[in-house]
C-alpha cells in the first residue's frame, strides 16, 4: 500500500520534469497581391476601384474553376507554382516544381476553359526536367532573389499604364509558409524589381520553353 500511495505521489513529479516538445512554427501567409493593393493605387492615381475589384473577382472565379491543386495551406517540403495569364486568350499556362528532400520534379500544363468560363475545357500537360539540371536550375532561382521580391503593385511610385498583355502570378509554399506574388507585363518596365522578375522568368524559359511568356 506504501509503494502505491508513493507511486501516485512520484508521478506528477516525473510528469513535470520530462523535457518539453518543441512547439511548431506558425504557418506564414503572404499574399501580396490583394485587392487592397489595388484600391490603394487607385486612391493615389485616381484609377476607377471598381475596374480593379471586378478584376480580382474574375481572378478568384477563374482560380476555382482551375484543376490545379491549391498549395495555399502548405505543401510536405517545397512547392512552387507559375501561372502565366494572357490577355483575351481562354487559356493558361501553368509550371508546377515540386521538391521533397533530395527528389525533384516538374509538369507543365496547358488549361483551356470554354468561351463562357464556367469550367475548363482541355488540360495539355507534360512532365519535365530543366535543360540546367534541377540543381543548377532551383540554385539559380534561389540566388536571383526571386523567392523574396515583393509583388508588383507594392513597387513604390510603381505606374503600370497598360490595359492588357500577360499576368503572370507566383505562389510558393513550404511545410510552414506560403507566399504568393503577381507582376503585370514585367518586361515592360525598367525598374531593377520589375527586371529581377523578367530576368528569372527568361531564365525559366530557356529551361522549360514557356508557352505564353511575351517575348520583345
């Protein structure tokens, strides 16, 4: 009976001495192209709010109509996804890299939605594997800074001016963030932030032959 009562008396002691777990990181949200990006440079320039908040509602009805996976909630390693959006063409382009520890893989799709945009028509896809190799390829990213660039519209004194050509949108995720970036005819413009993006954009294409990248 002794050896009982000291057993329950020893064990909240032993409980609290055991090492604690190391608590999980928070996961991280950065989307930086939202709609009040877009109303903020409409106050400044005086631009119709109305145009940009109608656009980013074709943005997000023409996302859920796409067969693409969403990585919005994290991913096991890395994931990263490049959607190209031209102008006046029902289609899109998308380029999905995906890496889990030492193994890496790419797929490159073609979506074509029907002329009323109530869902997709075709899917052309293709695996892939970067002309460069996958280590030069995902080092050569990395170094260009591209995973850190802030999206277009927080450019500062940043003026885009033009009223069609190519969007293009990056979203890249972890176990533990998830960052999202889009840039407007990126080419067109000379400031060193817009020309980090185009520059890695070519970069891309020389590896993998974009299909809608606009070319000068």
């Amino acid at each position: 009976m002794k050896r009982f009562f000291f057993s329950i008396l020893l064990f909240p002691l032993l409980c609290c001495n055991q090492p604690k777990q190391p608590e999980k990181p928070a996961f991280k949200t950065e989307i930086l192209d939202t709609i009040g990006a877009y109303k903020r440079y409409n106050m400044i320039k005086g631009y119709d709010y109305k145009y940009y908040k109608d656009a980013e509602r074709r943005h997000e009805h023409y996302k859920s109509l796409s067969p693409i996976r969403s990585i919005e909630n994290g991913v096991d390693s890395f994931e990263l996804i490049l959607n190209i959006r031209p102008a006046l063409v029902e289609a899109e382009e998308y380029l999905i890299v995906k890496g889990i520890d030492t193994e890496w893989s790419g797929e490159h799709l073609l979506v074509s939605f029907n002329r009323k945009w109530k869902g997709w028509d075709s899917i052309v896809t293709h695996q892939f594997i970067p002309k460069c190799g996958w280590k030069n390829f995902k080092d050569t990213l990395n170094n260009s800074g591209l995973f850190t660039l802030p999206s277009q519209r927080q450019i500062k004194n940043f003026e885009d001016g033009l009223t069609d050509g190519t969007n293009y949108t990056l979203e890249i995720a972890t176990r533990n963030t998830y960052r999202r970036i889009s840039y407007h005819c990126p080419g067109h413009f000379h400031d060193s932030i817009n020309e980090s993006f185009w520059h890695s954009l070519l970069f891309i294409d020389r590896n993998v032959q974009l299909i809608f990248i606009e070319r000068h």
